[in-house]
C-alpha cells in the first residue's frame, strides 16, 4: 500500500510541477551589441558584436552571454589587441548579463521598462538599470535598449594595465576607461 501512495505522489509531482523551459531564444544572425571606444577625448572607434547566445525562459529570467571574441572594428589588428590585453578573452572568454524580466507586463504593444541586470565582465559582476524598449510579435520579442547603456572599466575592477598595454599599442594615446553600449537583441519565441 505504502509503494501504491509513493507512486501516485511521484506522479502527481511529475504532472503537476511546472518544469521551467525556454521562451525564447536569442537569434545571434540578426543581434547586435555596439560600443564605441574613444581615444584621445576626441577619436571614435564604433565595434560591434555579433557572437551572442542566449535565452529568456518562461519566467522572464533571462541569461545572454557575448563573446569579446567576436568584435569588429573594421580593424583585425585591434579586435587582437582588444581580446587578448584589455578583455583577457582566454581567461574570460564570456561577459555575462542575466537577470529576469516581468512578461506579464509585455504584450503586443511596444513599451519601455528599465531592467536590472547584473552584468559580469571579467570575473567581477555589478548591478545596472537597463532601460529598454520591448517590443512584442506572435513570433519575436525585440528588445533595445533606448539610452547608451555606460560602462566604466573601474566598475569592473578592471585593471588599469589592461588599458595601459592597449594604449601602449598605439603610441601611448589615451583611451577612455568609459564605453557608450547599445543593445539591439531579436529573441525567437520556441
């Protein structure tokens, strides 16, 4: 009898749990993450990134990983550079945002939220406000970001080294510790 009520509970439990699976995931053929790195105070160097994966699953929590490995600059050389002194990509081949997002509050209509997000860039995570513009179809869910999103190498615990031998490459100009980010990001629903 006591093996009968043990069964009937595992069933129950196995039918009534709700197992937590993908919403939506990221579509990297069509996402971009955008920065701009400044030299000298005046010297604007556009990048993107195109090398993402991630995934927002049925309860709004999202992860999204971006590989510095997959910058372009227009500059072969300085995407080496970029990886291999300032991001250590060997050592932190990932930056990590994840967080959760209200879906409830995400229907048909376009609307702006700020999202908290815990950013993890070279092993040190901080706590940001994202504001965003969501925008919802049958198939899709867009999300961009409707300010530069700033991010300051200091908040990172990021050496300054890391800037230093960047600067070094390039005759010893200064390169601001502080990048305007902007989030175009185009999730599949599943």
């Amino acid at each position: 009898m006591k093996k009968i009520y043990t069964y009937i509970t595992v069933i129950m439990f196995l039918f009534l749990s709700k197992p937590t699976f993908s919403k939506y995931q990221l579509d990297n053929s069509i996402s971009t993450i955008s920065y701009a790195s400044i030299k000298k105070q005046y010297i604007v160097e556009p990048a993107t990134i195109t090398t993402l994966t991630g995934s927002i699953n049925e309860e709004g929590v999202f992860q999204v990983n971006i590989s510095p490995l997959g910058i372009d600059s227009l500059n072969p050389i300085r995407d080496k550079r970029l990886n291999e002194l300032f991001f250590q990509s060997n050592k932190y081949p990932n930056i990590e945002v994840s967080g959760k997002v209200n879906l409830s509050e995400i229907d048909f209509m376009p609307i702006k939220m700020t999202i908290p997000a815990n950013i993890t860039l070279l092993g040190n995570t901080k706590k940001m406000q994202i504001p965003l513009l969501i925008i919802k179809s049958k198939d899709y869910l867009s999300v961009s970001s409707t300010n530069h999103i700033i991010i300051n190498s200091d908040d990172f615990s990021i050496p300054i080294d890391n800037l230093n031998k960047l600067a070094e490459t390039v005759g010893g100009i200064p390169i601001s510790n502080t990048v305007p980010v902007i989030v175009n990001l185009i999730f599949k629903a599943l």
